[in-house]
C-alpha cells in the first residue's frame, strides 16, 4: 500500500509497505499536519468560510472541524458573506428537516427515514453533537450562520443568523486570552484540545 499526505496543494509524504502498518502511520503523519491542536476550549469562535465553499452543503466542514474546540455552551460562527445558497441538490430535503442532532432524529426515526441517509448525516454535521433532555434539543453549541441566507430561513433551518455586514473578522482576531478564537481559512484543519 502506498499513502501520501498532502497539505494544501503539496505533497508532504509518502509512506509504502503493509496496509495497516502504512495507514497507521499515514494517519499519524496527517495528525501531525492537520489537526491544530489548542490549549483550551474557546467560547467563541469565527469559522471563515472560503469562498471555495459556495454553499452550505460543503461549508458543513467550518462546523464540524471547529466543534471539538468549542466549549459546552459556546458558539461557532460560519462567516460566509459570499454564501447564499443552503444546497442546490439537497436543499428541497434540508429545509424540510433542518439542521438537528443526531439524537432529535433517532427518537422519531419513522418521521425521518425517508430522507436519504446523506441529508441527515449533513445535517447533524452541522448542527454537531447534544443531547434530548425531556423532549427538548440541547445542542452542545449554538451554530449562527453570517451570509446571505436570511434569517428567516437560518430560523427555519434551526439556525442562528448574524448579519455579515455587522462582523469585522479584525475584531475577532488575537483574542484566545478571552476564549474567542479567530480561523482566518476554515474548514481545512480539524481543531482539537490537547489533552
């Protein structure tokens, strides 16, 4: 087996030999290169989504890749000015559902299993990890999307809505000491805490 680790649009490493062995240490390699290891939890955090991902469907990943840094409680902006489209394939499917933890879907999973497998796993990348209490959603994080999806719809799609216009990603920006973390390009590295 051969792997290579790339970052960005370089090649970074290639590793050969047994298929586990390889893949161990491929694995390994890229955590060393893609995951951006934090100190701290953060309470804030403005997830810069490039323009690369020009709909919600694929800017998923400025969710998903902040959400382990995040505390309990704490919020992940999608800053996306240029964003105003939640999927032309699977849109008609994610407004009907909106965006829910995993947990919201298994309890009342005969309401749900009609919509393909990829809209609910979406969806649940979005909107992140939580529990049920009594009934209830308690999302561990609050997901507020800033683009040019109205607030309307963000309400609709069980989102929170930012106005773009009102954030200037300076004002974000070396504010760690105060649990706000500023991610300039998002969505390529998975953020954790260390241990």
């Amino acid at each position: 087996m051969a792997a290579l680790i790339v970052d960005g649009h370089d090649l970074a490493g290639v590793l050969i030999g047994d298929v586990y062995d390889t893949w161990s240490a491929a694995a390994d390699a890229s955590a060393q290169r893609h995951i951006v290891w934090c100190d701290q939890p953060y309470r804030r955090v403005l997830s810069c989504c490039p323009p690369m991902y020009d709909e919600l469907w694929t800017a998923a990943k400025c969710m998903y890749k902040m959400e382990p840094v995040v505390e309990v409680g704490g919020e992940v902006v999608i800053y996306a000015p240029h964003l105003d489209v939640v999927s032309p394939v699977h849109g008609e499917y994610i407004y009907e559902v909106g965006y829910h933890i995993l947990p919201y879907f298994l309890r009342d999973w005969d309401r749900y299993k009609h919509v393909p497998l990829g809209v609910l796993a979406h969806s649940t990348h979005v909107r992140g990890s939580g529990v049920m209490v009594d009934g209830a959603e308690k999302p561990n994080v609050k997901v507020t999307l800033a683009s040019r999806i109205s607030a309307a719809d963000c309400a609709r799609l069980n989102l929170g809505y930012l106005d773009p216009a009102t954030i200037n990603p300076a004002d974000w920006q070396d504010r760690e000491d105060e649990g706000v973390l500023y991610v300039a390009k998002a969505g390529e590295k998975l953020y954790k805490v260390r241990e």
